[in-house]
C-alpha cells in the first residue's frame, strides 16, 4: 500500500495554496493597520486636527500652565 494516496497529495497541495494566499492577504491587512495606526496617531498630535477626530477632547480639562519651582542655593561657606 502507497503512504500518500493521490487525494492526500491533491490536499496537501490545495491547503498549501490557500494557505500562501491567506498569508499574503493577513500581511496586507497588518500592513495597512499599522500604516493607519501611524497616520492616526501622527494627525493626533495636531491640535485643531485633534478637535475634530477625537470626541473626547472637548472633555479634557485646561492643559496646566507651565510654571518653575524657585531653587534655593544650598552651597555652604
């Protein structure tokens, strides 16, 4: 008796065409999100782009002012 019958060959033949195909469609589609994951974070960081696209912005509170803090010298004679 044959270890591969030529039903076993035609099988493994077509899972490994679709599985190439599925491969090269999976890779496009994580290359596209990433690319758009890029693009959306790059518009965010533009403030009146940033008003538009993200809803919650209008529920951020007022950014804080910058401000110093005096330092004292603390050299000793």
């Amino acid at each position: 008796m044959m270890k591969n019958s030529h039903g076993e060959e035609d099988y493994t033949k077509l899972f490994v065409e679709f599985s190439d195909l599925a491969q090269r469609i999976f890779r496009k589609i994580l290359i596209g999100l990433l690319i758009g994951l890029c693009l959306s974070q790059s518009l965010l960081r533009i403030p009146p782009v940033r008003s538009v696209i993200s809803s919650a912005e209008r529920w951020e509170g007022e950014r804080p002012r910058a401000f110093s803090i005096p330092v004292q010298n603390t050299k000793r004679e």
